[in-house]
C-alpha cells in the first residue's frame, strides 16, 4: 500500500481539550499533519474537524477507529481527494507600486482570481482560495516582485456522498443505535475481502 | 448512603407535595459534598488516597462521611492508584482515588498509564489551584488534564460546581462501561468550596458520543461458527475482555461445546480454572510451549477479548499465517490492529459467546489436544521439573510456587510484580476463580505488586491474597508497608530474592554476553524493614525450611512478609527472543 493524502473528518462534541486528544492520536505515532481545520458543522453544537495527512490506507484507518474511540467523538471518516471537494485560502501582501507599476502582476492577479482585501498606500493584500498547487503557482509567480508575506489556510473540504450529519446525530442520541450508526463504514463486505486476500 | 436517598426522596416529595417553588427546597451544599454524595450513590465502598492543599476542602467532606466509606491512607499517590486498580481487578468495580494537584497528580501518572493499557476502571479524583490561578504557574499547579490526556479514557476539568454530580456520572460510567479504563476528574478550589443548590445525583447510562458496547451482528456471528465447525485444528486464546465482559461461563460453555483447546494471556489467566481439561497453558515470550508452537499449526485461531501483544505474538509477520483468524472483541480499533482477522465479531463476550455457543457444533479434538500435551511433556522434561524440583542447593522460584499452590489449593489471589517472579509465579500458579491473577501486564510496572495487593484485599477481604515480589520491585513501593501497617491489611508478601534485577540480567547474560551491567542490586534486611513497620517476618533460604515458612506465613493472623533467598543466575524458560517467531520459542 503505497502513502497518499487522505482527508479526515471528524464530528465531534465540542470540548475543551478534545483538540488535544485528537492532535496526540498523530503525534504519538509520529504521523505529520499537514493541515487541521476546526468550525462548526452544520449541525449546531457539533464540531468539525478536518484534518489532512499523507498516509497508507491502512493507517488511515487505524487512525480514525482511534479517532472514534475517544469518548466525545461522535464519527470519523476518510477520504482521498477524489471523494472530496476541497479548498484552501491564502493571502498575499505585495508592495503597492509594484502591483501600479507591473501591468503584468495585475494580469497574473486577474488569472488567478485572486481578490485585493485591503489596499493601502504601501501594501495591497490579495486573497485566492483554491487547491494547494493553485497557491503554489501563485506564490512562485510573485516571488519576484516582491512577496512581502503569505500565509495559507488549513484545508476545508465536503465529502462528495455525504448526506450531512442530521441523520446519523439524531441515531446517535437514540440509546439503541441502528446497525447502520454502529456499523464502521471502513468494515463493509469489500473491505473485508481485501483483508481476506492479504 | 441510605440518608442520602432518604434526603433525595425527600426533596422530591416536598416537590410534589408543595406547588412548585423555584427549587427553593434544594439542598444547597458544598462542590466537596457533592463529591461525596456522587461517591455514595455510585456505591464506592473505599477510597485509595493523599490529601494535600488543593483537595483539602474535598477531605473535609470526606471527614462527615467515614462512617460510610473507607479511606485509606497510601503513602505515595502511586500507591494509591495501584491499590485502585487492585481494589478493581478483584471486585469488578470501579476503584477510586484522591489526589492533590501537582506532585499529587503527577504521582499517579504511571498507574494510569498502566490502568489505561490494562484496561482497569479508576476514578482519579485531583484537586487543582483556584480556577482564576489557572496557567499562572501558582504553587502546587501542574497541566494535569494535558499531562494525563494520553494515558486516560477520558479526562475533565470542573471550575465551576454544578457541574460536579453530572460530571462524577459521566466519570464513572466511562470508567466502567465498554472497555474499562482511567478517568481523571481535575476540580478546581473554588468549585469544590462553592456552595449551590444540589439537584440529586443521577447515575447514568448514556452519552451519546459514546457506544461502549457495538452492536452485535449475526452475520459475523455465523460466519465464526461456520469457519469453527469446518476446522480441524482450532486453537482458542483469550485475554482479560473475558473477565471484564464477566463472562467466564459463556467463555467455559463456548470451549467445552467446542471441545476447543485453549490458552490464555497473562491478562487473561485465572477465567477458567489453570487445571481445566481444555486449558494448554499461557501464551507469550514466557508462556508455555505448545500453545506458543501451535500457533503457528492451527487452522482456525480464535482470539477473545485479547488484543494481540507484541509479547504475544512475537514476530508479527511470522504469527498465525497459516490460520484463519477469528476476533471477538469490544473495542472496534482492536480489529485489525495488529492481526488481519479473516472473521471479526465486534461486541461484548458476554453477548456474542452465547450466539457463537449455540451455533458450533458439540466436537472433541482429541488428537489435536494430544498434540499440545505432547509439547506440553517436552516443555516438563527441559524447563518445568528442573524448576519445580531443583536438584541445586539454593531454592527455585518455581518450588516456592509450587509449595504454595499445595497449601493454598488455588483458592488465593495472586498478585504479581514485574520480572522473573511475575513470569515464573504466572507459568506455575493454580488457581481456581476468576479475578485471581493481579498483575501489570501491558505496562510492566515494577512497584505494582504490594500496593495492587493492598488493594485487591479490599476488594475481594474474604480471600487470602498473596503478593509475589522481586527484590528490586519490592523497594520501588516498599513505603506501602506503611499503609499494610497503618490499615491492618492482611496480605501475604514472599519476596523472592535473588540479588538481581533478574529479568534484565537474564536478558544482558542471552543477548548481551553476560555484560551485567548495573543489574545487580543490593537489599535491606527486608525482615527488619517489616519489623519496623510492625509487620512480622522471616527469611529462608533452605529447602527443608520453605514448606514451614509458608505455612507459618499463611498461618498468621495479619500481614506477613516471607523472604526467600533463591538461586542468582536462574533463568525463565521457555522463552520466545524478541524478534523471533513463537514457533521459535527456545527451551534453553
Ligand atoms: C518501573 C520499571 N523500571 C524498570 C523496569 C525494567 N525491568 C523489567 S524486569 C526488571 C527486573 C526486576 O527485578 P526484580 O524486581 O528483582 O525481579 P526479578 O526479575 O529478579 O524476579 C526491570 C528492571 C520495569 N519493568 N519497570
């Protein structure tokens, strides 16, 4: 099985420290995360987390049992990122003269979509969201003109075949869970036969 | 405790008898009491604990409450969580802990380390600084709930004192229920000084991020049963879940109906009786040899409420290939850890032994079960009568065990430290009930034994309960014999002393040319150290002088403690070298 990136979900409670608990899952098993992403999800009091690593299949699923093991974890999942729609944000500050005076910078602009959030007399700071090697490509374009500072976000992502997470949340509070909430998705007939052949 | 219902009941008929007054009839006590009342309905008979500045107001508490709860004094917060998990071990409960913040707290991070990969139900109540000192680096003020996040099931932190009763339930119930583990509640000063109005305590049953126990699916059920009745060789193992899921019968049905030879982990000993006909011994880098050999023979391996130790398996990728794997247990990140399982049930034994019960056929294996005696007469010839019955001058740890189990009958409890003496007192001690092996399996804690026996008296005092110690784990908690001393705990110490730091000096003389270095470790007179905790004693060291001692120490009314000099070099055998097969398990 070969590493590639893999994006966890992760629905939680939201608690103090449970950030922690999830963070030292990785950590422990010296695992890099690449990008972490908390916010509210579309349930209200539900948190979520996202969270990108470059990993094997397998590991990736042992990471999220350990996940959903922790007691205020209320379901992980994975994902490659063909399964997922995904985007990050990035800012740029870029002298202001140069962007008045190099026609070419505000075309570069322009191609990339980027859009000014504050334009000063001495800086203007442009944003773009998009995939990683988008941000790259901009990033490496305006290196010589004068990049003063750039920060990119963590990764946000949808899950392409999600139905949201009403459904499952409102199983969840039932003390007898339908098989479907308990059943761990990364344990269905195909995975199994897989598992059989190894 | 019954007062407290009666005060519970009380303000309820006062609620239905007068028209409502905005709870005005609540009680209003104390964040401390209300640690108490959470204590008293979860029916916590003993507490193992050390005050200290930031638990004094939950220690005054305690103070209106002895009548109804037993605190013992330990004499280092390790102690005091060892003696929890022992309290656990025997009587299937929760055992509780109270601790001061800082020191206090960080003294309990090994045992809760080691409750947590032994899967033992603690609740660790720590006090902390006034929450408005929080992060301030005040005196006595350590990250408590960071330091211990790692080794918990779960782990809190309450500022404010009405969320003490609903937190206490969560605690307790997370402990308990599932796979059982440590739970650290970290409460503040002022939450614990803080008066508000008391609601009644609510044990509870669910939390909805929480599924402690899978749903059990049929499917998997049949297709464990139908892959055990095609096979010829099954081979059954079987860890602790089999104890914690309290399902020692159904365990005892599904072997016999099965006709299934089985062998347990360390952790899982005492489930079944030693001497059952079906039982081959005990797996592992110490274990017997047959079940270690046959492993690597059966065609169906059936592995229940056990997860799959590297001290088990030895070489991962030379364990078990030729055999279909089938995998009982509760917790899903089990399945598939460390072994690919060709069928897992996911749920508690206790409801899918009886499933798989009924649907395997009632078999005999009696040429397989031959092929396991057959190892087993080797194993006697090479390791078990040259242990047992030591043609040296100096005593065998293993003759002590076996004079033990004769005057006991295998009707104690065993508890056991870490090293030679745990392996040794593990591979030969009879035992007849559950819950009689009390040892630090996953974590290895030298220090474990004395104050896990204190508490394993506590938690099963009708037993006779023996601890077994080398002398190097013995003087890592020997301060609790201060505790044996002040609470009267009638518990059996034989320290079995060998000079050495044996298991390593084993390890440095097979692996490391016999290069030992820094393994030799020099004693007190133990038998003096007892006499100053007003603790009677006795050293050995002749064979003619043992069968006396021992029975002299089983004899006395009170704690003992037996010292017995044995042989310096001795080695544990059989044993599988880190890093090789279990069919590779060595005899010399
Ligand atoms: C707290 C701790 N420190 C170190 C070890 C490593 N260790 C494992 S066994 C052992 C030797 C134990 O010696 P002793 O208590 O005399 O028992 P023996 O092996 O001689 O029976 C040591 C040092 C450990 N398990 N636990």
């Amino acid at each position: 099985m070969s590493k590639q990136e893999y994006t966890v979900t992760v629905y939680t409670e939201n608690q103090v420290g449970l950030l922690n608990r999830i963070a030292i899952i990785f950590s422990r098993r010296k695992i890099n995360i690449d990008s972490l992403n908390t916010s509210p999800s579309e349930v209200a009091g539900v948190h979520r987390f996202t969270i990108v690593i470059n990993e094997t299949e397998d590991v990736v699923r042992k990471l999220c049992r350990q996940i959903e093991k922790q007691v205020e974890v209320l379901k992980a999942y994975y994902n490659t990122n063909d399964e997922i729609v995904w985007q990050e944000l990035a800012m740029y500050k870029v002298p202001t003269d140069v962007i008045a005076e190099k026609v070419k910078v505000e075309r570069l602009l322009r191609e990339y979509g980027a859009r000014a959030v504050a334009i000063r007399k001495d800086y203007i700071v442009f944003e773009t969201s998009g995939h990683r090697e988008e941000i790259d490509a901009l990033i490496k374009a305006l290196e010589p003109f004068g990049l003063i500072e750039f920060v990119r976000s963590a990764r946000v992502a949808i899950i392409k075949t999600s139905n949201g997470f009403h459904e499952k949340l409102k199983e969840f509070e039932y003390r007898e869970p339908s098989e479907e909430v308990i059943e761990n998705e990364y344990l269905n007939e195909t995975e199994k036969e897989k598992i059989f052949s190894m | 405790m019954e007062t407290i219902h009666k005060i519970k009941s009380n303000t309820s008929e006062q609620k239905t008898s007068k028209p409502p007054l905005q709870g005005t009839e609540r009680e209003n006590i104390s964040g401390s009491e209300a640690v108490m009342r959470a204590l008293a309905c979860e029916k916590v008979d003993t507490i193992f604990g050390y005050p200290g500045g930031a638990i004094m107001p939950i220690y005054d508490a305690l103070y209106d409450h002895v009548k109804k709860v037993n605190h013992i004094l330990v004499r280092h917060e390790q102690g005091a969580i060892h003696a929890a998990q022992g309290y656990a071990r025997t009587s299937g409960k929760v055992g509780v802990v109270f601790a001061t913040s800082g020191p206090g707290a960080t003294n309990l991070v090994t045992g809760l380390a080691d409750a947590m990969i032994d899967s033992t139900p603690v609740v660790c109540v720590t006090g902390q600084v006034y929450a408005h000192l929080l992060g301030t680096d005040a005196f006595q003020e350590t990250d408590v709930i960071n330091i211990t996040t790692p080794v918990t099931k779960w782990n809190y932190q309450v500022t404010d004192a009405t969320e003490i009763p609903s937190v206490m339930a969560k605690a307790f119930y997370i402990a308990g229920s599932g796979r059982p583990g440590p739970v650290v509640i970290d409460i503040t000063k002022n939450a614990q000084l803080q008066k508000f109005d008391f609601d009644g305590y609510k044990k509870i049953d669910h939390i909805r991020s929480y599924r402690p126990k899978p749903i059990v699916r049929k499917k998997y059920v049949e297709e464990a049963a139908k892959l055990i009745n095609s096979a010829e060789k099954p081979f059954v193992i079987f860890g602790q879940g089999v104890i914690l899921g309290k399902a020692e019968n159904e365990f005892k049905q599904f072997i016999e109906k099965g006709g299934l030879p089985t062998a347990w982990t360390i952790m899982g000993m005492s489930a079944i009786p030693t001497d059952h006909p079906l039982a081959v011994g005990m797996l592992g880098m110490h274990g017997n040899y047959g079940p270690n050999v046959l492993t690597n023979d059966c065609d169906v391996l059936i592995a229940v409420g056990m997860r799959f130790d590297d001290r088990v398996t030895g070489r991962l990728d030379k364990y078990a290939k030729q055999a279909k794997v089938i995998h009982l247990d509760i917790d899903p990140a089990e399945i598939d850890k460390n072994v690919k399982t060709t069928v897992s049930v996911w749920g508690d034994c206790k409801e899918t032994l009886p499933l798989l019960t009924e649907l395997i056929e009632q078999k005999v294996h009696p040429q397989w079960l031959e092929r396991f005696h057959e190892f087993q007469k080797k194993e006697e010839e090479t390791c078990i009568i040259p242990e047992l019955n030591p043609t040296s001058e100096t005593l065998s740890m293993g003759e002590v065990i076996k004079l033990l189990n004769e005057l006991t009958h295998g009707d104690a409890v065993m508890v056991t430290d870490v090293g030679q003496h745990q392996m040794v007192a593990c591979r030969y001690t009879k035992l007849n009930h559950t819950k009689s092996n009390i040892t630090s399996g996953g974590l290895g804690t030298m220090g474990f034994a004395l104050p896990a026996a204190i508490g394993a008296k506590f938690g099963a005092p009708n037993r006779t309960v023996i601890a077994v110690i080398g002398d190097g784990g013995f003087q890592m908690t020997i301060q609790e014999l201060g505790t044996v001393m002040q609470s009267q705990v009638n518990i059996k110490i034989i320290v079995l002393n060998n000079n050495f730091l044996g298991m390593v000096r084993q390890w440095q003389q097979l692996f490391h040319d016999r290069r030992y270095s820094f393994v030799e470790i020099s004693s007190p007179d133990f038998v003096q150290v007892a006499k100053g905790y007003h603790i009677d004693g006795r050293c050995v060291s002749k064979r003619e002088e043992l069968n006396d001692a021992l029975t002299a120490m089983l004899d006395h009314k009170g704690p003992y403690v037996l010292e017995v000099m044995v042989g310096k070099e001795n080695n544990v055998f059989p044993m599988v070298p880190q890093g090789c097969s279990v069919a590779e398990i060595r005899l010399k």
